[in-house]
C-alpha cells in the first residue's frame, strides 16, 4: 500500500497543490515555514481524520477563505482508492472514499495506515501519560475497529458523566446520584475491553521492541514496556463505586482507562524518570520503529511513514538505524536540507523542494550525492 497523490486546495499556505508520491523514499526539502510540514499534516490528516497538531478544521483553512478541499488517491492490493476531504468553516468536515461519503469519520481508519514520526515524539518517553495514552489510542484505532468504537463509546460516557458528577454537586440532589447506577454499567462494559486489548497490545510490541532496542543500543540495554492500568479490568466496578463520593467531590471521573500510562524500563531502571536524555530518545525511536513491524504484523500490510524533520534531531547512529529501516516502507520526509541523506547515500525516489506554497520536483529516482 502507498499514497499516489494528493491535492490540496485552500489548505494552509496552498492556494493549489498536485503533488505526486513514489512508493519508496520521497523527499520534501526547503527553509523553515514554507509549507513542508503541511503537506505530511494533510497526509495525516486523510487517512486519520486527525491533525497530528491537534488544530482545528478552521484552522486549517486558507487564510481568508472559508473551505479547503483535500483529494488523496492511495494504491492498496492493486487497486486505487480516491479520499475526498471537504473542510468548511463552522461545519463538520464532508469525507468520501471512492465517491461515496462516509455516515461517520471513524470509518475513514483502517484504509491507510500512516505513521508519523516527528520532533515532539522524541519526548514522548520523558513528557506526561496523555502522550502515552495518545499514541496507544491512534495505533490500536487505525488496526483494530473495535477498540475504535470501544474508545469513542467510553470517551462519551465519561464526559456524560463528568457532566452529571458536576450537575450532582450543584444541585446536591439525590435523584441525579440515583442515574450515576445506568451510566457506570456502559462505562465498565467499554473500559474491560479497552484495558484488555491495551494490555494485550503491550505484550504484542514487547515481542518487538526488545530486539530493535538491543540494535539501536549498539547491544548494550534491554528495554521493556509495562503497561501500567489506573485500575485493573476486573476491579473496574468496585472502583467507580469506591471512589463515587471523591468524584462527586472534585467532578470529575477519577479511575478508568483514561488515566493509563505505559512504562518503560531499561535493565529494570524508569526510563520515563531516570533515563538519561540519549536512553529516553533511543526508546522513543525503538517505539516508532516497533510500530512500523506491528502493523505489518497485524494488518499483513505495509504502512506509510511521515518523517517531519527527525533527522536532523539524531546522532549518526540512530540516523542509520533509521534510514536502514526505510526499505520497502513508502517514506515521505521533510527536511531543512540533504546532508544527512547524502551522508547516509540514500535512494531518493523523488525530491520536491518546497518553497513559499509550491513544490517543485528537483530530481526523481537517484541516489543523494553532494550538489542536488
């Protein structure tokens, strides 16, 4: 599976973009805000419904319009598929996929798998649990539906009852405790089957990440990823109960998948509080690395890589570890410039240099040599 092409209308910095993609390595090159990063956004953004910076649809609007349009054509199993993405201010986005709209954004996942791998997950190890939960959540959700509407069936319940929990400690009304019996019975249903496929997903890239970590660490460290549950699947119900009067008391939910973490442990020492700065980011390349081969695991399919800027964030050996993992995996990257490309003798399979809102192709199909 790869990406074609995509179009861009009205999207960011792009009156109007047509850019082509090879199936292997191709590079986006130029100076700093002129629009690399926007287009692996839109990448992103067709086959996830997400932006990875968390904007807004309004926000990716053009400034001064009030739509954009996104047309991604992707080739899986020999077969083109064409994602129509309609951004208009103050409305829900519109998606299509072949011509024909999608009832719901969720089931725009699992046609293409994209991995996005930028500067900010470098600091996924070292930076809060929400980050952790973040990356769990989009992977599990783009290779396994069910936990999809799982997760968005639980994140409803909770802010349901968030809601009632402040409602209750308004009103101090007991008729409102009285429903809180209806909503903990949908919320332990979705949070077990979230807690054990979370924790059965832990054990699947535990299987993986080892032996990249033992790589990447020139085989020197050991790393293990623990999952660490808020509260244990069959302890679900006694807990909301237990903490009932304490959730009253602060509204707010305080058990639950949604306070998971995932720990991670060199030789049985936290990386995540006492990992040095170089332990901290070879885990964080070992985990996009190992999330590249449990898609392939699962999926029997080669997902897509977004690089936006990694590189240039590495040392030389995890920049080889990196590059060597490229092969057969579509790559799109951005970058400054093309050291680091030529020093590692990459196969560039098409190189665009982006400059104020356009692309233009510099040089297809040869390796990186110093003066492209």
């Amino acid at each position: 599976m790869y990406i074609q092409s995509i179009e861009l209308s009205d999207y960011r910095n792009y009156r109007q973009l047509n850019i082509e993609f090879d199936e292997n390595v191709n590079i986006l090159y130029g100076d700093n805000a002129q629009g690399k990063t926007n287009i692996l956004e839109s990448l992103y953004l067709c086959g996830t419904n997400k932006s990875h910076r968390g904007s807004r649809d309004s926000d990716i609007i053009r400034f001064g319009m009030n739509e954009s349009h996104i047309k991604m054509f992707v080739r899986k199993n020999n077969v083109s598929h064409r994602i129509d993405m309609h951004l208009k201010k103050g409305r829900s986005k519109g998606i299509a996929v072949n011509g024909i709209p999608l009832k719901k954004a969720s089931e725009l996942f699992g046609i293409v798998n994209i991995i996005f791998f930028s500067p900010e997950d470098l600091y996924i190890i070292k930076n809060g649990p929400s980050e952790r939960r973040k990356f769990i959540d989009m992977e599990l959700s783009q290779i396994d539906k069910i936990y999809m509407n799982n997760l968005i069936k639980y994140n409803k319940i909770i802010n349901q009852r968030n809601k009632l929990l402040k409602d209750i400690n308004f009103y101090r009304d007991s008729s409102l405790e009285n429903t809180m019996d209806a909503w903990d019975e949908q919320l332990v249903i979705y949070a077990i089957d979230i807690i054990r496929r979370r924790e059965k997903f832990i054990e699947e890239l535990n299987d993986i990440i080892e032996d990249i970590h033992w790589k990447l660490s020139g085989e020197k460290e050991k790393l293990g990823l623990k999952y660490e549950p808020n509260t244990l699947a069959d302890d679900m119900w006694r807990k909301l109960h237990d903490t009932r009067e304490r959730d009253i008391r602060q509204k707010t939910t305080s058990c639950g998948p949604h306070r998971d973490d995932i720990g991670f442990f060199i030789n049985d020492i936290d990386v995540r509080r006492f990992g040095s700065q170089g332990q901290q980011r070879t885990s964080a390349l070992s985990l996009k690395l190992s999330e590249i081969e449990i898609v392939k695991k699962i999926t029997h399919d080669i997902p897509v890589l977004l690089l936006d800027d990694v590189l240039s964030e590495l040392d030389i050996n995890r920049q080889n570890q990196l590059i060597n993992s490229l092969d057969g995996i579509q790559t799109i990257v951005s970058c400054t410039g093309l050291d680091e490309f030529i020093e590692n003798k990459v196969n560039a399979a098409r190189i665009y240099r982006i400059s104020n809102g356009s692309a233009k192709l510099v040089t297809a199909s040869r390796q990186l040599r110093n003066g492209v």
